[in-house]
C-alpha cells in the first residue's frame, strides 16, 4: 500500500466521471410549436395586437417557442368564458359528470406521461428523472383524488352546506410547472368552480399542453381558460372584479401585492408563498438517513422548492461528522442535461434565477462563510449552479434568514431542543421543517414548537394529495390538498339542525 485511501477516493472519483457516458431521454415525443396561443373559451387565439413573449430552455439558452402575452382585454375575454360556462354547464353538472371529466384527464395525462416529462425538463430544465417520476405521476395523483371528491362535496365541510365560489384566478411559478396547475385546477373543477389559469412566463408550456388534454378530454369550453403572460398578465387576473377567489403560489412580494389588491373586495384568496425551512439534526439521527433526506430536501429541483430544506441546524456533537458526509456526498452529484436519465442536479430556472443565487452566495462568501462546492466543473452553457453548502453562519447573515431558491444549503448549529427550535423558528416564513431523530417523543414535543405548515420526521418532501399542504405566517395561508384543501374553492353555510 503506497496510496493513501484518500487519493484512493479522488482517483476513484475522477474515473468514474471520466467514464461516464450519458443515458439521455429521447426528444422526439415532443412537437414543440414555433408559437402558442391563449386558450380561451376551448378555442386557441392569439392575444390582443398579437403580442408575444419567448419562452427558452434553460440547459442550453435555446429559443423554444413564442407565446402570447395577454392583455387585460385578453384576461377580460377568458374571465368572460370562464362565467358564461360557470353559469350555463359547470356550476348545474351534476357531480359525477364532472368526476368522469376529471378522472378522464388523469387518464390521458398517464397516456402521455413521458411527453409531458420530456417537454417540463425542457421547457423548465429540471431533470428528467424528477418531472418523470415525481411531477407528472404526482399531478396524475391530484387528479385522480379530486375526481373523486367531485360526487361527494356536500359531504366535504361538516355540517356545512357547500357551493362552488364561482371563477377562480390562479397564477403559479416556475418551479413546478404542471404539478401547480394540477394542484390548483383539480379542487377548483371538482367543487364546481370554472378556471382562469396564468402560468409562469418562463415555463408555460406543459400547461398549455395540458389545455389541449382539457379539450380533448371532453370538458365544456370555458371552463378551464389559460393566459400566458408576465407579471402584467399575473396582476390583471388578481385584481379582476369579475373572479370570485384568487389561488397564487410564488414570492412572497407578488403575494402581498395581491393582498393588497383584494383587499376589501370580499374576493377570497389562497396564498402559498415563499419559505426557508430548517432541517433540525440531532445527534442520535441515523446520520446516513439524515445525509439523503437533507441531499433530497435542498438539491431537489435545483432547490426550486417552497418548502426545500434550505437550512441544517445540527447539534454540535455530530455537527462536524454530518457535514463531512455531506460534502462528501455532494461530490456524488451529477449536475448536467437535464434530459440525462442520471442527473441529480439539472438546470436553473432562468438567468434572473441564477443571478439571484450568485449574489446570495457571493454575499455569504464575503460575509466570512465557508462556501463548498463539487470540484468538477459546469455544463459550458446554460444556466448552472453547483451544489452548494454554506456553513460557519453566524445566524444575522441574509443567506441564513431569506429564500434563495436555489441548491443552496445554510448550515448552522445547536445544543438543546430549545435552542433549535428557536433557531428554526428565526425567520419570517413558516412552510416546512424537517426533524432527525430516533426520539419519538422529540419528534412530537418538536413539532408543536416548530413554526411550519408540514413538519416531516425522519424524512423530507413527501407529498400526497389526500394530505394538505400550506404555510403559516409569511409563508401564506390556505391550504391544498386534503379535505381542508377543498374548503378553499367552496362557499359554506351551517346546515339548520
Ligand atoms: P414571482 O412571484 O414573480 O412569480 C410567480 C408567478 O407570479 C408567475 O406566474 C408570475 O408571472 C406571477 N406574477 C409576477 N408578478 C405578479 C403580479 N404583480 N401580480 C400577479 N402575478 C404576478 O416569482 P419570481 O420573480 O419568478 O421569483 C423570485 C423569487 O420568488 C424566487 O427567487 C423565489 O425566492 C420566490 N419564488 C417562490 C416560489 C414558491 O413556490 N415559494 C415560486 C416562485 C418564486
Ligand atoms: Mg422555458
């Protein structure tokens, strides 16, 4: 033995990246079209003095496709639609008609799974093995759950009688592009409600794709309108008079803006906005489990993820050795094509995005942080940030209290549960939070404490659509999913004894 084990490991390592050879999902199920129009009324147009937006991939800069921007005449025309078939077919559809709708679509979102996979790692640069399996099946799922709530939601609230609200707005980010518009259309259609749906400007596509299932699934015009569009097309809808509710997830600025602007109007409004949650380690955690959950909780989707574990507070006995394994660990990484059945880290989201996360990180570095990072180098074009471990925080630094969104991970450290938790709980937000542990009962005393709207133990970022999901304090409110998920496309009254 002339070698140390730790050349041993760099060699080993290097080899195996050199050896590599990529496994990429096919392109060709996709036809993306030069243009897209709005989809109003089952009817594809182009927006009014035919303005038009680009949207590009993320994983190569490439120009994908041109898309119409709706103007406010535009919104106009959709929430028209959207009334007019509230009013003569939705609102009246007995329950279980909508309920075959519905379940239809699941279906032929099932059919076309790998088109639908293919076009969001595209158009959104996520890797392939998440949108195929997480994000298509999951919005498959939500699908699936509301179809059969839509015979049944007179029994949903009890004691309540319960009508749909009317025409609901719903505008989603970037970060999740076809599982947000499942989320928010499958409740809104099972309780009876029509849609006027405004994607994310820079990933509009599988949306629109998904318009054409709508229609092909049978659905009545107008009950589903898409509007694709920026922040002027976002702002148009949320202020509206003509929607009954507004359903937003994305920043928390754009939320309070709409808050603001329903304010006093008596429209209802769900709010799903940004976080910062903790994963909180304690030093009995199984440390392997810990390493995946955490690797799982902040480097999935390029931590594009409201409710990412952005932050690791660790107890100080093992704080040293779990971030050892985690550099380790995110060495392992692969970061690269987004269409590559292997990679674990794909594109970010826009340049703006990358930007964001650049002056986040260059800020810690400058505030005296220790910033790691794998030692293998980007993709030579697109929008590419590496892994990221931040630690040596002192707690006040804007890394370790505001989102980043972005595969960026604040370390810092704890002795007692109290202590953790009142660092956990040092933010302005309140979405999720992660607790490592073989204590049941810490598990339980930590979660009453802990300020967040999902708390996952021994685990991260599981979702089920029977299961409600949502925030507290700046993180927003309303819920989806779940029973409590319905409530929010619904008008209750007391029923009289
Ligand atoms: P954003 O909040 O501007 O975008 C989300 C959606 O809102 C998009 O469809 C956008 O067109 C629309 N929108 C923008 N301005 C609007 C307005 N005034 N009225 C109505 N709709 C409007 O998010 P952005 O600028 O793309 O990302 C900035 C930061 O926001 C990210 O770095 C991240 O921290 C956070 N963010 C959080 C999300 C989450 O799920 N928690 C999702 C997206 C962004
Ligand atoms: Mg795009």
């Amino acid at each position: 033995m002339t070698t140390t084990p730790k050349r041993d490991a760099a060699a080993d390592l290097a080899r195996r990246f050199a050896d590599y050879v990529p496994s990429l999902e096919g392109r060709d199920i996709v036809a993306i079209r030069p243009s897209y129009g709005l989809m109003i009324d089952g009817e594809e147009r182009a927006a009014e003095g035919g303005a038009t937006f680009p949207t590009i991939e993320p994983a190569s800069g490439a120009h994908l496709a041109d898309v119409a921007e709706a103007s406010p005449a535009d919104v106009d025309a959709a929430v028209a639609a959207a009334r007019r078939a509230y009013e003569t077919t939705w609102r009246d559809m007995p329950g279980r008609r909508r309920a075959k709708l519905i379940f239809r679509l699941a279906r032929l979102l099932q059919d076309r799974a790998r088109e639908f996979a293919v076009l969001e790692s595209i158009d959104g640069g996520k890797p392939i093995r998440e949108s195929r399996d997480i994000d298509v099946p999951l919005s498959a799922a939500h699908l699936f759950y509301h179809a059969g709530w839509a015979d049944k939601v007179e029994y949903a609230v009890p004691g309540m009688a319960a009508r749909p609200l009317g025409v609901v707005g719903q505008i989603i980010p970037w970060n999740f592009p076809l599982l947000m518009a499942a989320w928010k259309i499958a409740p809104a259609l099972a309780c009876g409600n029509t849609v006027v749906l405004k994607p994310a400007e820079t990933t509009p596509l599988t949306a629109l794709l998904l318009a054409e299932l709508i229609d092909e699934a049978g659905f009545p015009p107008g009950v589903v309108n898409v509007v694709t569009g920026a922040g002027a097309t976002g702002a148009a809808l949320a202020g509206h008079a003509g929607i009954d509710k507004v359903a937003f997830t994305g920043s928390t600025g754009v939320g309070r803006s709409i808050r603001r602007q329903l304010a006093g109007t008596g429209r209802r409004l769900t709010l799903e906005l940004g976080g910062k949650g903790a994963h909180v380690v304690f030093d009995d955690a199984a440390l392997d489990q810990a390493v995946e959950g955490i690797v799982d909780g902040i480097f999935f989707n390029q931590g594009h993820v409201c409710c990412a574990g952005s932050r690791l507070l660790a107890q100080e006995g093992i704080a040293g050795e779990l971030l050892d394994r985690l550099r380790r660990r995110i060495e392992l990484l692969r970061v690269g094509e987004p269409l590559d059945k292997n990679t674990d880290v794909g594109a970010i989201n826009s340049a703006a995005q990358l930007e964001r996360i650049r002056v986040f990180v260059d800020e810690a570095a400058a505030d005296g942080c220790r910033i790691d990072h794998p030692s293998r180098p980007l993709p030579d074009r697109g929008f590419f940030f590496p892994p990221t471990i931040v630690s040596g925080l002192g707690g006040a630094e804007r890394i370790a209290r505001e989102e980043v969104f972005g595969p960026v991970l604040a370390v810092q450290t704890f002795r007692t549960e109290a202590e953790a938790v009142a660092k956990a709980n040092a933010t302005r937000y309140g979405l999720s939070a992660g607790v490592w542990t073989e204590k049941g009962s810490r598990i339980l005393w930590m979660s009453q404490r802990l300020q967040a709207g999902v708390v996952w133990a021994n685990t991260f970022n599981k979702f089920d659509p029977a299961s409600p999901f949502g925030g507290v304090r700046e993180s927003g409110h309303g819920r989806e999913g779940g029973r409590q998920g319905l409530r929010e496309y619904l008008d209750t009254t007391p029923v009289a004894a």
